[in-house]
C-alpha cells in the first residue's frame, strides 16, 4: 500500500492494571496527523473492578473515518519466559455484540478478568510481536501478544453481527466505558455479562450434538426469546435471570442462534454433526485432491495420517492403493530408506517421528511388515536424538513436546505388538516411557519450536503424552501421578482454549496465531482456531475422560471433534485449513503457485509469501481455504490432518456411556436405554465397535446385540 499509516499511541494515567490503558488511532491516507481528534481516559478502581472510560470528540470541520481507533488494554498478556508467564494473562475470548461488547482474559495459573461493555464497540484487535523485517532479518517470528485493543471505531468490513461504527461526525463526541472484572471462577462469567451489560448472554456447556440428539441452551436474560434458524425454542425460567432451552436436531450443519431480550440481542451457532464415517471418507477424498508434497516440513505430506486410518476402518482400494504409492514416493525423496535418516533437515525430528506414526498407520491398515522394519530404522535414528534424560533433541532443543515424537513411538510399539514382535515393541514404548517421565519432571518448564512462549502446542502434546502413558500404566499409584500431571497441564491451558464461546465452528480450538505464514502463505499473524494443531489438545481430553470419567472431558472432546469435522463443507468436500477468529485483519496472500517446480518436487524451507505475486484483502471470522491443490513448492496446510487423525483415533469407532450426579444415563456416539438391570445400547454407525462405560451401579451391558458385563472403571 502506497498511503502512508500513522498509529497515534497517547498514554492515560496509570491503572490499577499492568500498564497504562491507551488511545491509539490508525489512519491511511497519505499526510494525515490525525490533529483535531480530543480524547480523554478516566481510569476507577473499586473492588474488584476498574472501569475505564474513553471519550472522544472530533474537532475538525471534516469527519475522522480512521482504519481503526480505541482503546489499549493496559493488562500485562506477554508471555515470554518460565515461569513468570503463569501470572500473565491471555485474551482467551472477544465478541462484539450489535450493542454490547464481552470477553476475558485468563492466565495459566487460573486468574480470569472480565472484560465488559454495555456500549457498542466495532470491533477488536491483537497486538503481535511481529518481526517481518523483509527482506532482511527474521520474518517469522512472532509467537508473543503485546495487547489486546478494542477498537471502538473500525472500517471494516465486519462480521454480521458486529456494531458498523466507523464515522466520527465534525463536532461529535462519544464516549465509551469498559468495566474489567476479576473473577475467583469462569463459572461466573456469563452471569457478570448479563448483569453489567442488561444484554442477553447465551451460556452453552456443549456447542454440538448429533442429529437426534438434544442440546440444552441456556441463556441469560430478563425476559429473553431465543430462535434457532429462525425458529422459536421455548424457554423455561430455572433461576434469578437465568433460563432454558431445550434444541432437538434433526438435519446436519451450523445452525444460527440468536437471542432477543428487549432491544438488546446476542448470537452463536450450534453444530449439528454429519455422521464421522462420512467426514473421515470426505478427509481421505482432501488427502488426495490437496498434494501431500515432499518438502522439508512434515505437515506437507500429514494427509497420510487420515489416508491411512480411514484404509483401517473404510477400505476403498482404488483410492487407497493410490494414496499408498504417493506416499512411497515422497518417502524415497526425504528419507534414506536403508537408514532411516531424512537426506536434508535432519534436526526435523518431528518429521521423522510423524512419518513412524504415519508407517504405523499404514501397517495397521494392510499388514505389510515392510513397514514396521522402515519404521524400525527411523526409530533407531530418533532415538539417536535422545539424551540420557530421555529428552528428544533438535540439536540443542527438546523437541519431544514438538508434535509428539513419545506417542509415534508408542504407536509404532502397539503395531509392533500386534504383529508380534514384542521385543520391538518394548525397545521403542520404554523410549517412550523415558521421554514422557522427564516431561513430568520438568513440570511445564518445556522448550518448543521457535520463539519462546506460553505455547499452546508445547503444553497440549506434553498433556497428550503423560495421558497416553498413564493409560499404558497398570500401578494405580503411578497411574494416578501421571494422571495429576497431565490435568495440571490442561487447567492450564484453558486459557489457550475456547472454552465458553457460543459458537460450534470454533468451541474447542486451541488460540494459535503465527500459522497462517507458513500454511496458507498469508500474513500477517492471526488466531487460526480451529487449527490442525488444535487437536492436541483434544487427545488430551479425550485420555483426560479416560482416566476419571469426568464428563467435561468428554463433552470437550466432542465439541471438538465436531469443530474439527466443520472444517470440511460436507457438500462440496472441500476442505478448509482452519477458521481465522479475528474480526478485521488487513492481510497479503500468495496468489499464484510456484512455477519453477511440481507438487512431486522435494522443496525446502519456508517461502516467504511476498516472493510470489500477491493480493491485500481482509479476513475477519471466517473459515480459510487450503492451498495445497495449486500451491507446488512447500506448505504446511496438510497440518489440518491432525484433527482428522485424532477423530479416528476418539471417535470414529468408539461409543461412550456415562452415569450423571442426577441418575440419568449420557449416551456419546450411541443410544442408551435403562431396563432394570440391563443397559441397552445402541451403536450410532456401523464401524462404532467398542463401547466404553463409566457407571455407577452394577449393570448387564447390552451393546447392539450382545450382552457383555461391562466393568463400571474405564
């Protein structure tokens, strides 16, 4: 862009927060100084709340119509070394209501501050710590946030459901107030909504359900009316402002929610799930119409994951027997087969582990024993990276919370197991077991890829692999001590997760944000959530039910599950890399492929996304394209594939029964039904074979015909 930009940053008296709040304003337009515009901050603490005040007033004789304009959040959210990031705060949640604006910040150590308008506020905005110093220098760092902005005026354009406030008319002033609320627990946050904002809140403890199924809706509101697709869903007061509803699906796909109370409105959706045997059919299709490449980046060729479990469970031979030989193809080209050692990149370990996971998968599907002795080689060569502590390492780094080089390995030791071959199998589960042990001993003081943080996947793949040993472990009292370190992991990533957000597309989504450079060739950085790396996370839950049998990990896993799904167009089959949550991103993509090479050339590195012809265009909440069916040279997009690997592995073929505090019986995947002493239970889909009941009296276990004592322990 020619026109010049000017960001006005203009400090207020210090708050009871972390650092000043601020004005900022952002204008395009070649020499304007955006003289004229008077501001003032007003910054009370009372109790446990500080309520700031923004008022500002446009003197000149011309309308101030910025890019963007209002308020920095004066709250302390850089996260960039151990363990002072626990007390720092991340922006887990912000939605911009047609009258009202919401969110929260939470920290790694469980502090949550409400963030609160009963005012319209555009839009909002993170502040990244970019480092794009192109050409010179790094371009791809940038791993931290520095701010969370609410943009009280933005231009646009916005999501529907978003205020369109943008004019700041000659003479006018206007004035905006935000209330920050410490909270002792997120249980209170959308009742603090409702009751600061008078606006109605929706309050879904599950976001998805299966058609069939019911949902419960609440919402909370003075006399609120709630409408699903437009259709009216009757509400039944349960307390002091709070009120239910009850949704019974019926037909697959996103359903739009909205809730009126007055003249104040709010809005979500719910996830109505196709079938997982149709999702994981439509993920092999997208394993092969979007190039798994040869690159030096794993996530190129990750489709292999998905190509290969739906082989298991869903042979199509034609298209499978396909799909195979492309994936001997690309290993010729990254890896010596004789030694298993990948020819360039050998610090990628990650590669290296992922593809013994990916042989794994491809043994499991068609029993060729070739595979495990090329994965046997591979595993020599990583374990060749591993120091006496257990640590996997990328030359100085520990690597083994990078993907998750511990759980390929036990996958390879169960392939091994099953064919017979036990001492291989011991060989690699105990490398295993020694790596995940030091992960527990280093309690959260891990190291990742790239720029240090709070990093959502170094925390997630740590929590999946203490929960895949302690799953493997027979001793209670070890069992038990793994189980504690891998829940302490995940409480604190809650605050990387979205966890309370009304909205089916994205309830389970881990908050990634510096992807989009690498995967799709977009810049600058933005939250993609869901993300392929966001079902790290969702092993966890899913090992985390398990292990307890508490039932938010369940529901958690299956809000999940069903984000993950959405990020295919169940009609069309294509595929999408991930959903962007930011608003208003002004944004550059790749246009064109790399015409030096072919999708079968090996290519290597991370291309810069302005070294190919290039367009501007703003992405704001919004599902985004993969790039992988025209982009030839390098690109991670493939990553997705993970969300596609996890669901084989939680939910493609297993159903799950649970006794709630209140007697009645939760039924995941199936139908259950209570006669006396008999629990009969029905399989949703056919490759649905095993059934995993937490019960709390003594009961026969009918599934889909026959009678099994099922043991109430998971």
């Amino acid at each position: 862009m020619k026109n010049s930009i000017l960001i006005l940053l203009l400090s207020a008296t210090l708050t009871a927060s972390a650092a000043p709040h601020r004005f900022y304003a952002v204008e395009a337009g070649g020499d304007s100084t955006a003289t004229g515009i008077e501001y003032t901050i007003v910054a009370d603490t009372a109790g446990r709340c500080e309520t700031v005040t923004l008022t500002l007033r446009n003197t000149r004789h011309t309308p101030f119509q910025p890019v963007k304009a209002g308020l920095k959040l004066g709250i302390d959210t850089y996260m960039d070394k151990y363990p002072d990031w626990y007390g720092k705060y991340f922006p887990t949640l912000a939605v911009c209501e047609p009258d009202h604006f919401y969110g929260y910040l939470q920290s790694p150590s469980g502090k949550f501050k409400a963030v609160v308008s009963a005012d319209p506020i555009a839009s909002w905005s993170l502040d990244y710590n970019l480092a794009y110093d192109w050409p010179k220098g790094y371009w791809f760092y940038g791993h931290r946030i520095e701010c969370l902005n609410l943009d009280m005026l933005c231009c646009g354009p916005l999501p529907d459901h978003h205020p369109h406030l943008w004019t700041l008319a000659p003479g006018e002033e206007r004035s905006w107030t935000v209330k920050i609320i410490d909270l002792d627990s997120p249980d209170a946050f959308e009742e603090t909504v409702f009751r600061t904002t008078g606006a109605p809140v929706l309050a879904m403890e599950s976001t998805s359900c299966a058609p069939g199924d019911s949902l419960v809706i609440g919402v909370w509101g003075h006399e609120p009316e709630l409408t699903i697709e437009g259709n009216k869903i009757s509400l039944q007061k349960t307390g002091d402002g709070l009120w239910r509803g009850v949704f019974h699906a019926t037909v697959p796909g996103i359903r739009a929610v909205a809730v009126r109370d007055g003249s104040r409105s709010a809005c979500g959706t719910v996830n109505v799930r196709y079938p997982w045997r149709s999702t994981m059919e439509l993920a092999r299709l997208a394993a092969d119409r979007y190039k798994q490449k040869p690159t030096s980046h794993v996530e190129s060729w990750y489709g292999f994951h998905t190509a290969f479990e739906a082989a298991r469970v869903l042979p199509s031979p034609a298209l499978d027997s396909a799909l195979s030989a492309r994936f001997d193809m690309i290993v010729d080209k990254i890896f010596d087969r004789t030694t298993g050692k990948p020819y360039k990149y050998q610090n990628r370990i990650q590669n290296v582990s992922s593809t013994i996971g990916i042989l794994a998968d491809r043994y499991m599907a068609f029993g060729n024993v070739a595979d495990l002795e090329l994965a046997e080689r591979m595993a020599a060569y990583l374990m060749s990276c591993q120091k006496y502590d257990g640590a996997y390492m990328n030359g100085n780094t520990d690597y083994t919370s990078v993907i998750y080089p511990a759980k390929s390995m036990l996958e390879l030791s169960d392939a091994e197991r099953i064919a017979g071959r036990k001492k291989q199998a011991r060989r690699f589960s105990e490398s295993a077991r020694r790596a995940i042990e030091r992960l527990a001993a280093v309690d959260g003081d891990f190291e990742t890829e790239g720029q240090m943080t709070y990093e959502d996947g170094m925390v997630s793949c740590s929590a999946l692999q203490l929960g895949e040993l302690a799953l493997r472990t027979a001793d209670a009292k070890e069992r038990r001590r793994l189980t504690e370190a891998m829940l302490k992991l995940l409480d604190g990533h809650d605050c990387l997760a979205q966890l309370r957000v009304p909205d089916g597309r994205r309830r389970g989504g881990t908050m990634r944000f510096w992807e989009a450079q690498y995967d799709v060739f977009m810049l600058p950085n933005m939250i993609s959530s869901p993300h392929g790396w966001s079902a790290w996370r969702a092993y966890a839950t899913y090992y985390a039910f398990l292990l307890t049998g508490n039932e938010r990990w369940l529901r958690e896993t299956f809000d999940a599950a069903s984000s993950f799904a959405s990020l295919i167009d169940h009609k069309s089959g294509n595929l999408n890399w991930a959903f962007v949550v930011d608003p208003f991103v002004q944004a550059v993509q790749t246009t064109e492929p790399d015409s030096t090479c072919t999708a079968d050339d090996d290519t290597y590195g991370n291309p810069h996304p302005l070294c190919y012809p290039h367009r501007s265009i703003v992405i704001g909440e919004q599902y985004v394209p993969m790039i992988a069916d025209w982009q030839t040279v390098v690109s991670s997009d493939n990553d997705v594939h993970e969300c596609f690997k996890f669901i084989a592995e939680a939910v493609l073929c297993n159903a799950f029964v649970i006794a709630r505090p209140d007697g009645s019986i939760g039924a995941y995947n199936c139908r259950a039904e209570r006669s006396g002493d008999r629990l009969i239970v029905k399989a949703s889909e056919p490759q649905i074979t095993t059934l995993y009941t937490c019960l709390k009296s003594p009961l026969t276990v009918e599934f889909d015909g026959s009678v099994k004592p099922i043991n109430n322990k998971l």
